[in-house]
C-alpha cells in the first residue's frame, strides 16, 4: 500500500511519515508540497491514499482532488486540516472526499481514518459532526421569536402549558399557540423532543 502525504509544512509532512512508519502494510510513503508535485506523483505512482492539506501556501487543495478525480484516479483522499470552517466541510465533501480529520486530532485516529478511508468507508472526524450539529441547531433556534424562546426554555424544564403560563404570565391557550409554533419552525412532532433539542444545545 502507497501513501501520499501532501502538505507544504515539511514538519507536517515528517510529523505523519513518523507515525505511519510503524504500520505494516504500507510500503511506501510518498511527499508532495503543491499542487503539481501530488498531480504528478498521482499520475505515475498511483498511490492507494492521498492525505491532503486544504490549504498549500497559496493553493487550495481541493484542486487535488478535483482534477485527479477528472482524469479517472482510483486514489482515495482524505484532508487533513486545521478548519472547521462549515464552508471548507462544504466544499471539499462537494469535491468527492473519503474522509475529512482535523490536524488536532491524536496520531492513532488519524491512523484510523486511514483505515476506515481504505476500507472503502467515509471518515468524518467526531469534532465536525458535533460542529455541524451545533450549527444547524443554533440556525434552527433563531426562527424563534424572543416569546417563543421563553416558551422552550420553561418546556424544556418539563413543565406543562399551565405551569409554563403561571411562570411566563400568559394564558394557556396563548402557550399551547407558542409550542405549536415552535414545533412548526424546529420541524417537529412532540413537546419533548423540543427540549432535548435545547438540552443538546446547552450540552455542547
């Protein structure tokens, strides 16, 4: 198995080639630090895996993957990168990734996204999950108008319509509207999974 590591720190490079070193069935470790080094080496080395930075110096590596991808590679790619900007996830799932893990994470799980990645399986590191997670729910809490939120926060101690209208002084007729409202808007079916979901929020 041929691996290639591409990134335009040299120490990043050594850093992987390191913990790579100790595993069995890779036979060669291959390096690249722009663009046209890794096109070249995927051309004529053909390497299983590809692990690429998103960001060269100047250069996207995405542009990696995208034009490998035009010509037919049967090369896997996996990014490995210091963003977790929803923007970059974005792009490079668009781009046809096999796997996205931070640079933070620990040496054995980005040898483990290895893995998983030439197993034929995706890899999406566990912190971009919870981010993306995070976001959608942030972006669904802010439908909510202010009275709304007041509503949720007093249904997601598990009080009913009545006892949340004693603590918010409204009728509840006037709190059964809002929790209706709020379902609606967070696309859900039951009071209860409305307050998980602000649970979730606090939890992160």
């Amino acid at each position: 198995m041929n691996i290639l590591i591409v990134d335009d720190h040299p120490l990043v490079r050594k850093g992987i080639t390191s913990a790579l070193s100790f595993e069995d069935n890779i036979d060669t470790i291959l390096e690249a630090s722009n663009i046209d080094e890794a096109l070249t080496l995927i051309n004529f080395k053909k390497p299983d895996l590809a692990i690429v930075d998103l960001n060269l110096g100047k250069e996207d590596g995405l542009e990696i993957i995208k034009r490998a991808k035009n010509k037919g590679t049967n090369t896997k790619f996996l990014i490995l990168t210091s963003s977790l900007k929803q923007e970059d996830f974005k792009r490079s799932e668009e781009a046809g990734i096999d796997g996205y893990i931070l640079k933070e994470a620990f040496s054995e799980d980005i040898l483990y996204a290895i893995h998983v990645v030439l197993r034929g399986k995706k890899f999406i590191d566990p912190e971009i999950v919870k981010y993306q997670a995070e976001s959608t729910v942030h972006n669904c809490l802010t439908e909510l108008t202010p009275r709304e939120y007041d509503v949720l926060l007093e249904l997601s101690k598990g009080l009913s319509n009545y006892e949340i209208g004693k603590e918010l002084f409204i009728s509840e007729h006037t709190v059964k509207k809002h929790v209706s409202s709020i379902l609606l808007k967070l696309n859900l079916s039951h009071r209860t999974q409305a307050a998980l979901l602000l649970n979730q929020v606090v939890n992160f």
